[in-house]
C-alpha cells in the first residue's frame, strides 16, 4: 500500500499566511474555528497543508472536525 504525505505547515507560517497571532490560533482552534494541530515532535506542531488552505479561503464557515 502506498503512503500518502501530507504537506505541513509550522506554526510561524501559519501565522504569517493567516494574519493571526499564536494566541489567536489557540483561542480559534479551542472554539472549533481553526484546524487543529499535530505534534511532530515532543516540542514540536505543526498543521496540515490542506486543513489550512481550507481555513484560508473561508475563515468565516471553517469548522474544526472532531
């Protein structure tokens, strides 16, 4: 079977490609209005490409899935 990657995005890109502070995203993804993130590391997150981009093109209907 194939693998499948997937493109990720480091927290200070998503914040240079949203506008949003760090606490901003926090806040969003807490409320369900932002993607949500996953660990790469033990100190490390990052977001999925596609998942951003979706937040990207209408912040306003963006609901985080569960």
């Amino acid at each position: 079977m194939a693998e499948i990657k997937q493109a990720l995005v480091r927290r200070k890109q998503v914040e240079i490609e949203t506008g949003l502070p760090r606490s901003s995203i926090y806040a969003k993804m807490r409320a369900g209005t932002f993607p949500q993130n996953v660990r790469i590391g033990a100190r490390s997150v990052a977001w999925r490409r596609a998942d951003i981009d979706a937040w990207i093109a209408d912040p306003a209907s963006f609901r985080a899935e569960v």
